[in-house]
C-alpha cells in the first residue's frame, strides 16, 4: 500500500513539474490570434460562471429600469464597453474578436446571467481576458446602470422609442 501512494505522489509530482517545465520554457502557444480551443472554452467558460455564482453577493439591483437609468446606461456602455462587446453601429467588434479568449459580443450573444454576477463581473474585471476591474474608474451606482441596460440587451425592441434611439444614435461620448 505504502508503494502504491508513493507511486501516486510521484505521478503526481512528475506531472506538476512536467507542466511547469512545458509552460515556463516557452512551448505553450500565449499569441492571442488564434483560435480558443475547447478544452479552455469548457473549463474556463464554465468556470468563470462558478465563480461568480460562489462569490458574488446575492442583492437586487438597486436600480429601476426606467428610461431614464436605461439613458445613462448605454450612455456608460458606448463610452466604456462598446469597443470590446460590439454596439449598435457594429454588432462585432473587431478590437474584441483580438482578445484571448475571444470578448464576449452582447448584439448576438446577450448577457444572460443574473445581475448581480453582472455587477460584480463589471466591478472586479475576469483575470487573463481583457476584461478589466471597473471600479477605480465608475461608481456603484454607475456599475448598476450599466447591469440594468445588459439586463435589457436580449429585448432592445420592447425599450421606448427614447431608449431605441439613444441605442441607435452612433457615438461613444462620455
């Protein structure tokens, strides 16, 4: 028995430093243009998603959807997500298709996790993506306005005419 986990802590041991030696000498691929593989799209896509579930604090957006809130919710998109996550002058975005893994275009892929895990996302940034921690450069208050129009992203047809044409006006005034 004692060889038997000897042999495990070995095979273990020897594929940490395996691993340790195939990344730190340079024979991982780190160049961003090319394609996101399936391994690291399952287990990092799934992971980021249970990581925000476990960590980020179950409250309700203080923020009502009025147009208002809406307004100065893609007022904050244009100026601070839109190059990255694709607007409505450009559904893709060519700067966020150069990213490793690629950023996430909300006109064909809406966000659709809860807004809290939204919140919290926008707030702390996603570690190795791009995808920065906003919250040296906006309030809270801002964060959620911004989480109250992606929370709006899937029915961009159903907002008042104000809202759709605000969305619609191109330009990334801050």
């Amino acid at each position: 028995m004692r060889k038997f986990i000897a042999g495990i802590i070995l095979g273990v041991a020897g594929l940490g430093a395996g691993i340790f030696v195939y990344t730190h000498y340079g024979f991982v691929n780190l160049t961003a243009d090319q394609p996101v593989n399936l391994l690291e799209r399952a287990v990092m896509g799934s992971g980021m998603d249970r990581y925000a579930e476990r960590y980020a604090p179950k409250v309700k957006n203080p923020i009502e959807p009025n147009d208002a809130n809406l307004l100065e919710g893609i007022r904050l998109y244009k100026a601070y997500c839109a190059l990255c996550h694709g607007d409505s002058g450009r559904a893709t975005s060519e700067f966020g298709q150069g990213f490793y893994p690629r950023t996430p275009q909300f006109l064909s892929d809406a966000p659709d996790m809860p807004q809290e895990q939204n919140f919290w996302i926008i707030k702390h940034g996603v570690r190795w993506t791009g995808m920065p921690a906003w919250d040296k450069l906006l309030t809270d208050n801002d964060i959620w306005k911004l989480t109250t129009f992606l929370g709006k992203m899937g029915d961009l047809d159903k907002l008042s005419h104000t809202v759709q044409a605000a969305w619609k006006t191109p330009g990334t005034k801050q």
